[in-house]
C-alpha cells in the first residue's frame, strides 16, 4: 500500500480484537479504534483496550457511550442474570447481547464516514460462537450490503469493505497468528466476569475458550485468573 | 389482528414519526416507542417524543441514551456547524448525522429481540429527505435482510419486519393521515434548532419541509414559531 489507508476496528481489549488491531497495523492501515461504554458488568477491559490501542500502534482511540442496559435481555449487561460457567452448547447463550455487534458496526460506520476510511474491522468468530447469529458469516456480509446503502460514500460509489479476517480460525489459530505479530496476550483480557484488578474468572465460557486456545496452540497461558488453578 | 402484536416504534417527537405511531396504534399493535438522547442540539424535542407516547397510547416509551457527538460530522450534533437555512437542494446536507438510521434501527433492533416484537416502525422518508442516503427504500429493504441474520429470532426463522410507511408519501399526504388519525401536530416538533420553550426557528430545513406541508394540504399550521411570521 503506497498512501496510508484509514480503518476504524473495533477493540474491545479482548484476545481476538488485539488480533485484529495487530493485522491491520501490519497491513499498514492507519487504524482508528473504537470501544464502547455500554454498561458491561466492569469497565476494566476499558482500560487494557487503551492500553492495547497504545502499545499495538493506533492513530487513535475513542471510547462511545452507549446504553445498553435499557433493554436488558443478557447476562452481560442486565446485572440480575447469572453468568453461567463453561460449557459446550449449540444454542444462544444467555451472554449473547441482542443486537451488540450490529450496534458496534453502525457506530464503526458513522465514524469511518466521518473520517473517510473504507474499511473497518471486527474480531468476530464463526467457529468459537456460533451460538450468536451476528457472529456469522452472512451477518457480515449482509451489514455491508446494508452499510454501502446508508452512507454517503456508499451512495457515491466508493464500497467500505467490513473486515472479520478471525471469522474461520480456532481460538488456537488465532494466538499463533498474533504472536507471530508480536501481541503479548498477558496484556488482553477476555473474562465476562473480570475483577477490578483485571483477573480473570477462569470459569465463563470466554475464559473457557480462552484457555483451551492455548492448550490447542501448545502456548502457556499468560492470563491472570482469580483462582489459583482454574 | 385477534391477539395484539408488539411493536418498536421510532419515536423523535416530531410529525412523521407521531404519524407512524398513531398509524401504528390504529392497527391494533400494543408500542413500544424508543427515543435517543444522541447530543442533539435541545433536549425538547424529547419531552415531546415522552408527551406524544402517552397521547398516543403507547404501551411503553423509553430514551437510550447514546452518544453521536463523539464523531461529529453533523451540524446536529456538532455544535461548532451552524444549521443552514432551507434551500432545495439534491446534495446530502449538512444536517446528515452519518449512519444515524442504521444506529437507531440497531437499537430498535435489540429491543425488539428482548421483547420478541416482530415489527419495527420508523418514519424515514424518501421524498422530503432524498439526499439522506439511509432515508431511501433500497436501505431500508438491506436493513431488514441484515436484521433477520443478526437476531435470535430470524435465526429460528420468525422474519422481522421494518415498517416505513411513510417513505413514499409528501408532507402534505403525511399531513392529512395524520389528522384522520386525529394527531394533534401542535404537539410535534421538528424543527432542528428549537429554543427551550419548543418554539420552532421557522428557518431550518426541517422547518421549510414542514411549514411547506400544511400549505400544501390547505391546513393552517398549527407550529409555534419563535418569529412572529417567518
């Protein structure tokens, strides 16, 4: 790529979107990250995704305020629901939050409109959710028909491509992909239920996932967990 | 209808979407109406959207609170950008908040899965807003084929449907379904730049379309202007 192209990816300072970022800065993308402040149940990731948007090279990061607690519907932001422990399941998990990434994409939208970039990332994954029917693949590209009629460049005939390059990998592909990238994944939290020093719970499906991902890769776990040996 | 379907009406306070609302009623949906705090100019127009829900007979009115000044672009929410003063013209205007339909949708989205509505009302308008590339019939059609790939329930095959009755109608045609609706449109706003008392400055875009509306349709207009004869 000969001039620098703007991407907005969306961090949310989990293993997958530290990925992503990484990709894109190695692709040469001049990246621009968003995260939302949209009432999970700690505001911890928050902070390691300004920490990650930092160490891993981005032009900027923005952090939107968004409500999403007035609906309620998911463990992640009603606070009366449960998180459930780990399991293997193929249904739609109750931490699936209705709607969250075709929210995220349309703020990812607005913003790469204003900025006038083309491309916007997201670390969504097929194969470790495919309980959430917006982590698929016809999800993604059903937003960016959609997305390509809601905008101005759209309509003026410059395509905004939506990028989800984890979409067909393992969990343990993905860390082999990032540490050939250089991410030091100690610095990226995945739990649904991290304390406010950061650890993780080590018993959530995300932190589940997780840790089977480095088992699959051969790695060593580099995360933090509350409990001493999860 | 036998047994009353749920409904996510957009809900803004001003005449098209009180039209929608009530034209929603009047098919026998039970309304839940969803309204933004998105850093508009004035907050008036949301004690409007909050009277019109009652009035109406809305079984439910809720305010997400969302933040669009984060990325500016529009001078609705950039409070640097002046609004300008009516003028035909085919361009996109500077009033275009960038993806500001496909966010709204996406919440009403959400709220529809949590509540297992089937049915989303929005008041866009292709003929009044042509040069708002997410006013147009083909966004509207992206957005519900995306909408039932990113939801729980168009995954088990119960298709959402996104309502825009309004799309092909002029202001005056609005208008005139309204009254027969027995809308009060002294009670909407839409005016861009409101004074705290909800007078309307008679200037803006907003203004010029609807003033135009009631002469068109031979009806006095009933609007509170902030000039005496603008």
């Amino acid at each position: 790529m000969s001039e620098a192209k703007k991407a907005v990816v969306l961090l949310s300072g989990g293993l997958d979107s530290a990925t992503i970022l990484a990709s894109a800065v190695a692709q040469g993308f001049h990246c621009y990250c968003l995260s939302f402040d949209y009432g999970q149940r700690h505001d911890t990731e928050l902070k390691f995704a300004r920490n990650l948007a930092r160490e891993l090279g981005a032009k900027e990061h923005r952090i939107a305020k968004i409500d999403l607690t007035v609906f309620g519907g998911s463990a992640l932001t009603d606070h009366n629901l449960e998180v459930p422990d780990f399991a293997e399941h193929g249904d739609i998990p109750i931490t699936y939050v209705p709607a969250r990434n075709t929210i995220f994409l349309s703020f990812a939208l607005a913003w790469a409109e204003v900025l006038g970039a083309l491309d916007v990332f997201i670390g969504v994954n097929a194969v470790d959710y495919s309980g959430y029917p917006d982590c698929r693949p016809e999800f993604v590209s059903a937003f960016s028909v959609m997305a390509n009629l809601a905008t101005r460049r759209g309509v003026e005939g410059e395509a905004l491509s939506i990028h989800a390059p984890l979409m067909h990998l393992k969990k343990d592909e993905i860390i082999k992909k990032g540490l050939a990238l250089g991410i030091d994944y100690s610095r990226t939290v995945s739990c649904y239920q991290l304390n406010d020093e950061g650890a993780a719970c080590g018993r959530c499906d995300s932190c589940g996932l997780r840790r089977e991902g480095f088992v699959a890769a051969g790695i060593p776990d580099p995360t933090r967990y509350q409990l001493s040996n999860p």
